[in-house]
C-alpha cells in the first residue's frame, strides 16, 4: 500500500468542512466504524444498518461527546 492513503476514502465527506475522512477504529463484530476529519478532527460514528450499509450516527468531538454522557 503506498504511504499515507492507506486509510483515506474519497465517498466520505466531513459534515463540517468537507474535508476526507480517514479511519480512527473499525468494529466489524458489531458493525462500528469510526473516522476522524484530517483537517478539523471532528469524529464521525458510523453503524451498519439492516442492508449492510455504513449509515452516519452522530459526529462530534471525543470531548464533547463524553462531557454529554456523563450528565
């Protein structure tokens, strides 16, 4: 694989600056995969759906996310 676009995909498209995703974690046993935007860092969660497709669930940062759960 050539160096440093191993983990880039062109479809997918950060919601906030339209800059590409790479892949930060992929759970394929419960159809996770997570991917962070290369110029924000803005982190995109992603689910299987009942067809098998990436579906987007939620994007935020890691610090914001957790801030929430805990209230």
């Amino acid at each position: 694989m050539s160096k440093g676009t191993d983990k880039k995909y062109g479809g997918k498209k950060c919601i906030d600056c339209g800059s590409p995703l790479e892949l930060f974690e992929l759970d394929l046993a419960k159809g996770r995969r997570v991917m962070q935007c290369t110029r924000c860092g803005l982190y995109h969660f992603y689910k299987k759906d009942f067809f098998g497709k990436w579906k987007l669930v939620k994007a935020g940062k890691v610090s914001d996310l957790w801030g929430n759960s805990k209230k």
